[in-house]
C-alpha cells in the first residue's frame, strides 16, 4: 500500500523537469532552425545576384567584340573604295599582310561580292577560311542598307557555306547624292567570322560559365560552349540567364548558365552548421531547465546527506587537478590537496598547521595578508587575485619562484570564516603566450612591410603606365590628327569614318589607362594630399555605383606623412569597396576629421547591416574570408589606430577608427 501511495509524486517529480526540459529544447533548437533557413536564403541570393552581373558583363563583352570585328570591316571597306577596284590577286595579298590567323578578332576571311546593280564586278574572296572558294551568299538584309550600316547575316552550318557568321558593309561611295537615304548598293565588303575564336575568348575571361547563342530568323543553333567539368549538374542547382543582342540588324539570344552546386553546398554546409550548434545549444538550455525545475523540487538536505555531500567535497577536493588551500581566519593552512602537494614540494602533513605565507615570496608576504583580510570585510563570496599586480608568484619548497593563476573564496562558519584558494601554475602558459605574442609582432612587421613593398611597386607601375604608354597613346593621337589633316577635306567619307574610328578608340584607350593608373596609385595623394585624393575616390566611386557620398573632410593645416597618406587612403578605398560589394546601400557619408590630438576618420552607409559574426570579422575570419576588414585593422595597428565598428541586420554598417594625431604627422610637423 506504501509504494503505491508514493508512486504519484514520484511520477510528478520525474515528469516536471523532463517537460521542461522538452519545451527548452523545442524551443531554442526552432529558432536555430530559422536562423538556418534565412542564412541559406541570403547565401543564395548573393550567389544569384553575382551570376546576374557575370551573365550582364559576358553579353556587354559580345557586343564589345562584334564592334571590335566591324573595325577590321571598315578599314578593309576602305581599300575596296580604291579606284579602279582591286583585283583577286591584290586583294589576297592585302588579306595576307593582315595576318588574320595571328589577330586578336574573329575575322578568317574578307572579300568583295558584288550588288545586284553592278554587272561588272567580280567577286573575290582571301583569308584562312575562304580556301574551299565558296562565297557567302547575299542575304535579303542588304538590299536596302545605309551607307554606314552594317549587317549581321546568320546562315545555317552546310557543306558549301564558308561561315554561319558574315558582316556585310557597302563599299559603293556613289550613293553620296542620296544623303542618308536606303538604296540598293553597287558592292559589299564581306567580312567572314569564326564563332569558336568570337567566343572562346570572352569564356575564357569569365570562367565557370556556359553560353549558347542562336537564332530566331533562321531558327537554329549559332554557338554552344563546351560544358563544364564534373558531374551532371541538377537542375535546381543551376543558375541560368536569357538575354537579347541586337547586332547589325539581327537579333541574337544568349542563354547564359553556371553550376550553382558549389555555392548552394555552401550554404547548405553553413545551415547545417548552425543546425548542429543550435542542437548542442539546445541540449544544454535543456539540461539547465532539467536541473533547475528539479531542483526546486527537491527536499532539504538532512544531517545525513550534508555529511554525505562533505565527503563528496573532500573526495573532489583530492581528486582536483588545480592546487586548493584553505586556512582559517588566522591564515592557518586547514586543507593542503594532493595537487598543492605537487605544485609546492610540500607533504599535506608539513604543509597543515603552517601560515600560509610560507608559500610566497618574502617581498608579497604583508601586502597579501592585508589583502585577505580586506577581502574578508567586503563580505564577497568569491572573486579573482591578481589585480594589483600583472602575475602572481607562488614560492615552492626549494626557493624556486613560480607565476601562478588563482581566485580565492569565502565562507562563514560557526567556528570562523575560511579562505579558500584555487590556484594553478601557468608557467608554461606564459612562455607559450609570450611566444606567441613575439610571433604576433613579427607577423605584424612583416604585414607593414608587404603593405609598403606593395604601395611602392603600385606607385612605379602607375608612374610607367601614365609616362610611359600615356605618352606613346597621345603621340599616336597627335600622328592621327595630323594625317587627317594632310588627307584634306576632299578624303573619301569611309576614310574619314575609320580615321575618326581610331580616333575615339585611342581616347577609350588613354582613359583605360588613367583610370588604371589611378585606381594603382592616384597622381593627387602625392601632388595635392590626402584630402583631394578621398574627394576624387568618392566622386569616381559615386559615378561608378551610383551611391552617393557625403564627405567631410576638416583636417585644418595638419600635414600628413607620405606612408599615413598611403594608408588612410587605402582605408577609405577599401571601406568604399566592401560597401559596393555588400551593403546594398545608396548612401555613404564619409568624414575625416582632427583636433589637437585624434585623427578620426568614419564611413557609415545605410544599407543592409551584419550580424554579430560579420562585425566580428576584425577579430576572426568566416568561411567568406573578409580580407578586406582585416586589411584594414593591419593598416590601422601600423599607427597604433583604434577600430571600432557599429552594425545591425537592417541598420547599416558604421565603421571608424581613431588615430593619435603625432603617429600621422611628418618629423617636420610634429617638431
């Protein structure tokens, strides 16, 4: 009858804690769940988004190459309008001084076909691909065409077509009467192009990605690229893109994909990741509501189990790997471990009875009793030693001073008050940690120096690039310019059109160059300082993203060293990249500010934000490696500047860091 009276309660006690435990658990383990499903769908979106600007980028470099073919068209136009018209002969051997197989365009072959209207002429044909003697039949696109328009004919793959791709330019200069008007064209310039050296190239730049190209009129096939290595791709897992080019009259279709299995099995491994954190989580938080439900559920201790607990206490005592000591309100050694024993040299029997003091160097003996004598007044159950000097020693047996790690604790008994002291030897902790600190520095030197080795190998290749190749581009522009005015107003309108060609390709060429040179190393940081350099990297930033930027730049009169300049230059660069790169912001504010003794300098955007592991990312790395963040905290520590950052999910991304003035100033200045 007893044990089935007791059997409710019993069942009660066991239930609670594990229904608490259950609830923990569930809860804590769903909401790691959500964090999983969110982290995957933005991995996700970046890797789309990514896929997106590389498929823009692949199509802009097409039509890019097209044009590039259309200006080896055009010059060959120009000799075609020679007079009288050149022969078979000669216009072979034109084509072969223009080595078509060692150029860098798709063009294989060029020739003449004559138009409808012209029953005099003959069509020739010369180039590596006009060897089998077929012609290129005329397409219906040119029978009306303007006099500067070019067309795009697509025929389909057969035995007795040279090319399934062909410009075709009228080479007729009689139609000047018509003004721009359509009309039927006298002759053609043909220009043959092969898709395998159009394309290859540009995959080549953009690797990872495979592009079909075909047609609506004729429907078929142009170009398909070699898949990528590795196994079949799913589809769920491939990213794929469709976009329209208008080329010479004709319509192209590029189909765009890319494996996504790579990006999307991080994700994955990053969600299950925090799956399995969530889990351990979990189990803990329901451990913890295991114990605390059952422990409000237990009775009061009796005599018998606190006995029973004391010698629980003891045996753990013993067993401890860290040295324990407890003395009495006396200072009185009450308890000596078997740890202590080791630690010390001392036998408990020696050690038990004798002042604790025995244990310290002779020089910490008074200020460590007055030192637990004042922890016993506070009333403090429990805190760590050590905070009035860096290291504690302990003295052992043999006079051997050691350094040590110990907190000391409190408790009241009917007999008195005893001090209980945990401590451990952390000699060999010390050694490692200052190796470890020595290996730090070195690492940190040899970073500031790759930074200025790389700052200076910038700095000449930027100075060759401007004085070397921008000076032979505007020689050449000048050569241009005088050639067309020797030619005269009287030159034939397709020679002025190419001389104007090349002349617009030499000014993209000379721009590409100074932006290149400029992003290496801007002419400004080092002829007009560090503030015109920031103004002319957020305004390029701004016409380049779109994102505008409010600057703020008070420096007063302070004169910055040539290597300081370097550095919160790059610092800004850097900050302005990340923010393109992942803030998804459309406005930055930037400041640069000092006073008598701080430089401050601030870059703040509103877009998206970080979590807590992204803002961490100048004390550790993630799995996307944000190099970026930590360049910037070794470029800030080589003068002693302090980061700071400021984010939330939403919030957007603040980042700053403080600078003592007389780290940044020339020896000129600060003297």
């Amino acid at each position: 009858m007893t044990f089935v009276t007791d059997a409710p309660p019993l069942r009660k006690k066991i239930r609670r804690p594990a229904l608490a435990a259950v609830a923990a658990f569930v809860a804590v383990f769903a909401l790691a769940g959500a964090v999983a499903v969110f982290v995957a769908h933005q991995w996700q979106s970046a890797a789309e988004q990514r896929f997106g600007r590389r498929a823009a980028a692949l199509r802009e470099s097409i039509g890019l190459s097209l044009v590039a073919n259309e200006a080896v068209l055009r010059s060959a136009r120009a000799h075609l309008a020679q007079t009288p018209l050149p022969d078979a002969a000669s216009w072979a051997r034109y084509v072969s001084a223009l080595d078509l197989d060692g150029s860098h365009t798709a063009v294989v072959a060029l020739g003449y076909v004559p138009g409808e209207h012209d029953e005099s002429g003959v069509a020739f044909w010369a180039g590596p691909a006009a060897r089998s003697g077929n012609l290129p039949v005329r397409p219906d696109a040119v029978r009306s065409i303007r006099p500067d328009d070019i067309v795009l004919a697509v025929a389909a793959p057969s035995p007795t077509s040279v090319t399934p791709l062909t410009l075709w330019l009228p080479v007729d200069d009689r139609s000047a009467a018509h003004g721009n008007e359509s009309r039927n064209p006298f002759g053609f310039a043909v220009a043959a192009l092969d898709v395998q050296r159009l394309f290859e190239p540009l995959l080549a730049a953009q690797p990872g990605l495979e592009i079909t190209l075909s047609t609506n009129h004729p429907p078929f096939e142009l170009y398909r690229s070699a898949p990528l290595e590795g196994d079949e791709v799913l589809s769920y897992q491939r990213f794929e893109r469709t976009d329209r080019l208008f080329a010479g009259g004709t319509a192209l279709t590029i189909e765009t994909r890319a494996d996504g299995s790579p990006l999307l099995t991080g994700a994955a491994t990053s969600a299950a990741a925090i799956l399995m954190v969530g889990a351990l989580v979990a189990a803990a938080c329901a451990w913890l509501a295991f114990r605390l439900v059952a422990v409000r559920l237990t009775p009061s201790v009796s005599i018998s189990d606190a006995r029973l607990n004391e010698a629980r206490m003891m045996a753990i005592i013993r067993s401890s790997m860290e040295a324990i000591i407890t003395v009495d309100e006396f200072q009185k050694v009450v308890i000596f471990n078997p740890a202590a024993e080791y630690v010390f040299g001392v036998s408990a029997m020696e050690a038990i009875g004798s002042p604790l003091s025995r244990f310290l160097p002779e020089r910490f003996r008074a200020a460590h009793a007055q030192h637990v004598d004042q922890f016993g007044v506070t009333g403090v159950t429990e805190r760590q030693m050590g905070h009035q000097q860096r290291v504690l020693l302990g003295l052992r047996a043999n006079g051997e001073e050691f350094p040590i790690e110990a907190s000391i604790s409190q408790i009241k008994e009917a007999s008195g008050k005893l001090y209980t002291v945990m401590l451990r030897d952390i000699t060999e902790r010390l050694r490692a940690e200052n190796t470890l600190k020595r290996s730090r520095e070195e690492l940190r030197e040899l970073s500031a120096n790759l930074q200025s080795v790389r700052e200076a190998e910038k700095t000449r290749i930027a100075r060759e690039l401007h004085d070397d190749l921008g000076q032979q581009l505007t020689a050449l522009k000048i050569d241009l310019s005088s050639l067309g005015q020797r030619l005269g107003p009287d030159v034939a309108p397709d020679i002025t059109s190419s001389l104007a060609g090349m002349s617009k390709l030499i000014d993209a060429t000379v721009r590409g160059v100074r932006r290149i040179a400029a992003d290496l190393r801007p002419v400004m940081l080092d002829d007009l300082g560090l503030e015109s350099a920031i103004d002319w990297l957020a305004n390029d930033f701004t016409s380049r993203y779109g994102i505008r930027v409010r600057k703020r730049l008070e420096t007063g009169k302070v004169v910055f060293s040539s290597a300081a300049a370097s550095t919160l230059f790059r610092i800004v660069q850097e900050a302005l990249t990340n923010v393109a790169r992942h803030a998804q912001a459309n406005k930055v504010d930037l400041s640069l500010e000092a006073d008598a003794q701080h430089c401050i300098l601030r870059i703040a955007d509103n877009g998206c934000g970080a979590t807590g592991e992204r803002s961490d990312a100048l004390h550790r790395t993630q799995q996307d490696k944000t190099f970026g963040l930590l360049g910037i905290r070794e470029r800030a520590h080589m003068f002693n500047g302090v980061v700071e950052i400021d984010t939330a999910p939403g919030e957007g991304f603040s980042l700053s860091i403080t600078f003592d003035l007389d780290a940044l100033q020339t020896d000129e200045t600060t003297s």
